[in-house]
C-alpha cells in the first residue's frame, strides 16, 4: 500500500491521518509533542466548528466528544455603544449545532487512536533536513504543521495576502462560573462582541480537559486598549486583566462573569500573527516535494472562528484527491490541483476573515444593525459562519446588501 507521512498532530494533521488510515494507507504521523504533552499542556485555540466541519469528522467516525461537548445552537452579536451600552444585540439559530472540543482532549484522544489503530506515531520535531530525506522514502509528504518554523519552506502568497503584520493581539482564558446569558438562556450560544475600534469579545461554551466550561477571548487591535496581554506570564494576572477589560468595554459580560476561575494552569493563551496565504507546494533543497496542509498553507485571522474548520475542510478535499489519484505519482501537478480544489472553499474564508478585519463600511454596519429586527437576517448571517461562501450573496456589495435587506423585511 502507499506510504503517507503527514508532519504535525492538529486538526488537519490528525484527521487526515485517520482518515488515510481506515482507507488502507501505510501512514506514518510525526508530532513534535506526545499526546500527553498536548493533554496536560495550554490550550491552542478556542476551535469553535461548525456543521459542515463537524460533519467530516462524522463521516470519518471521529465524533467521539460529540455527544458530551456542549451544543451551541446560535451565534449572537453584540456592539457596543458608548457608555458601556449595548447598541445592537441579536442572535440567530444556527441550523445545525457548533461545537467546541478542547484541541488538548481532541488531539491527544486522536493521537491515542490512530496507535492504537497500528499507525506509526513518531515524536519528532521535524526539521527542512529530514523531510529532504523522507520525500525520497514515502509516496507523499504532508506538511500540516500549523503556523511553526516549518512555513518557511512555503513561499508567501502576496496576491492572496494583504497583510504583512498581525491585526490582532490575542488573549484566551478557559474558565468554569461563567452565569448564563439573560437572553434565550435556553440554548448554547456563542456571542461575537464587537468594541468598534477596539476589537472583539468572543464567549462560547467549550468541552475541555475537566468537562464542560466557557471561553473569553479577547481580539485586540495591535497598540491598542486590549493590547496588554504580551509578557503576561501568570495565569492569575492574565484572568484578571481579561475581567477587567470586560467591566471596562462588555458590561453586560462582565455581569455574568464575576465567579469565574480558570479551568486549570494551563487554561489562558496570548499571541498574534499575520494571516497569511502559501503556496502549497513546498521544495526541499534535495529537490523533493512537500504539500502544505491547514494553517500552513492558509492561516487566517481567529476574528470569524474558521481555521479549524477549514482545517477539517482542507483534510477532507485532499483525502478525496489522495484516494481518487490510485497509484499514480503525487507530482508537483496533482499537488497544486489537490490544493486548488481546498481554495475553492478557503479563499471565501480569506475574503470575509480579512474584510472583517477592517473598519466596517455603512452598509455591513446596517445590515449588522438590522439583525435586531428581522430575525432573517440574523439567521442568514449566524449561518454564514458556517458557509463562508453564503456572504458573497449579501456582505460585500451595497447594492446586494440592500437588495437582502429588502427581501428579509416583513412584507
Ligand atoms: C486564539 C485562537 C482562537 C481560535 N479560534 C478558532 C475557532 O473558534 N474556530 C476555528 O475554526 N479556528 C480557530 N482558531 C484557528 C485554529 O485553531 C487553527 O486554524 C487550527 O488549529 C489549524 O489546524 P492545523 O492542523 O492546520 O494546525 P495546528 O492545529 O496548529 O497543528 C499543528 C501541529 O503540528 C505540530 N508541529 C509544529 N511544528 C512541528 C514540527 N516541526 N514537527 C512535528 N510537529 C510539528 C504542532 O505542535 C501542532 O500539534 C483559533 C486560533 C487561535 C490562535
């Protein structure tokens, strides 16, 4: 059978892993980390997913956190006004749950799995030099490395990356004690507080290594209010500035907020990055080829929660095209049509994760606004998250945006 070796155990990493895996394929897994270091180490992200992503993990029967993990039935959104009121406030009904699994339980639980399946686990950082010699020895080598050292073997993609520098400062806190939302706490929900020219409050029930708890985190524009996470070493000192700059811009937060305690030590996170696109194929000083796979080849912003969706999107298109290519050569052809086909999806997710990065014009302001009122707008808005692809119908253009607005109305 064909021999695969796939370089990093994340979403994209590990699920494609599996997914060769039950298909017959000699696959080999290398992680820079033992499932019990990723278990008892920080979080990674908050890795909100969606329906469709959730829905590849199901066909690969790797929905095993599925029936404990909280299910977040709408997404609200939230601005901020001044004086700490809220100017708009609505949330839509996703129509089929999200849910967020702690990548520490995932990984480390899909790492166990995969060994235990016979697969080859091989705790190793990779370096440029071993893969130039493992692209001589397996039929394909899959860089799924997320945003380390190993993307630079990928040249950037400066037509797909407007930006050179981080638009947010990042700062996550995983917490139990959270109170319930006062609207509609009948059902999960993750709420997206925008702070106009601030950044954003992202809050989301999550299933994590001690059960079920909740997620705030900060987005901040760099140099500014919210940009006071870096060098921040306690997780004591982290929790509490988080609160404190709830009290300051999200009251209405806050309120709910005043119990909380961290999940565990190793429950906050800060840092930042620049999106950035690569080109897929990767060309190893010996002259072998790699393919990028996730966050190595396309690594968005967190503001619109997607990398682990296309993560699990991208494991999916290149699991079809690695099954369809038989016992053909994996050439630099079939590896750029093998990526193309994934940037089908992700550059939907590239133009609204970097438009949302941006100063809002009037009428994206006006349609956010209008979510309040016509429930139809915060449905189809709340299930973009889901369909990225859906916003080029109604976000981008005014004369799009109102001729929705218009139809969502009652007649
Ligand atoms: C703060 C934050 C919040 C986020 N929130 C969301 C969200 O709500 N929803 C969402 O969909 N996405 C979210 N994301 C993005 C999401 O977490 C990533 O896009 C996703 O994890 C990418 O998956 P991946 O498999 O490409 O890479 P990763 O998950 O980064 O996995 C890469 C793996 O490779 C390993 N590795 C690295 N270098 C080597 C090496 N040399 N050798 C061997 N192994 C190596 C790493 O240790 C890691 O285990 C968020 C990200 C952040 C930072």
């Amino acid at each position: 059978m064909r021999k695969i070796l796939i370089v990093g155990a994340g979403q994209s990493g590990l699920q494609l892993a599996l997914g060769l895996q039950a298909q017959g394929y000699e696959v080999t897994l290398m992680s820079n980390r033992t499932a019990d270091e990723i278990r008892y180490g920080r979080v990674m992200s908050t890795q909100c997913m969606f329906h469709t992503a959730l829905q590849h993990e199901r066909d690969l029967g790797l929905n095993f956190w599925e029936p404990q993990a909280p299910r977040i039935e709408g997404l609200g959104v939230s601005v901020a006004g001044p004086d700490g009121t809220r100017a708009v406030d609505w949330v839509g009904r996703l129509d089929g749950y999200a849910q967020s699994v702690d990548q520490r339980v995932k990984m480390a639980g899909w790492m166990d799995t995969f060994a235990q399946r016979g697969g080859q686990l091989v705790i190793h950082g990779a370096a440029v030099s071993d893969l130039d010699y493992f692209s001589r020895t397996y039929d394909l080598v899959l860089v799924a490395a997320g945003k380390g050292e190993l993307v630079s073997m990928f040249e950037r993609d400066a037509a797909r990356s407007p930006f050179t520098e981080p638009q947010r400062a990042l700062a996550v806190a995983y917490v139990h004690g959270l109170g319930p939302r006062p609207e509609h706490p009948e059902f999960d929900a993750v709420r997206c507080n925008l702070v106009p020219g601030v950044g954003e409050l992202f809050v989301m029930p999550t299933l994590t290594t001690g059960g079920r708890a909740d997620i705030l985190f900060w987005e901040g524009l760099p140099g500014g209010p919210l940009d006071v996470f870096r060098g921040v070493k306690d997780p004591a000192e982290h929790l509490a500035l988080t609160l404190e700059l709830m009290e300051r811009f999200t009251p209405w937060e806050y309120a709910r907020a005043t119990k909380v305690e961290l999940t565990d030590a190793g429950g906050t996170l800060a840092g930042r990055y620049a999106p950035t696109v690569r080109k897929p194929v990767g060309r190893l000083p010996g002259g072998g080829l790699v393919l990028g796979v996730g966050d190595v080849v396309v690594a968005n912003d967190p503001v619109t929660g997607q990398g682990s969706n296309s993560a699990a999107k991208c494991a999916a298109r290149y699991l079809e095209s690695i099954v369809e290519h038989g016992d053909r050569p994996f050439d630099e052809a079939w590896m750029q049509a093998t990526f193309d086909r994934y940037w089908e999806t992700a550059r939907h997710v590239t133009k609204w994760t970097n438009a949302m990065l941006g100063v809002p014009p009037e009428h994206v302001l006006r349609l956010i606004g209008a979510g309040q009122e016509l429930p139809a707008v915060a449905h189809r808005f709340a299930n973009g998250f889901n369909d990225p692809a859906d916003f080029e119908n109604f976000l981008y253009e005014p004369e799009k945006t109102a001729a929705f607005l218009e139809s969502a109305a009652p007649a």
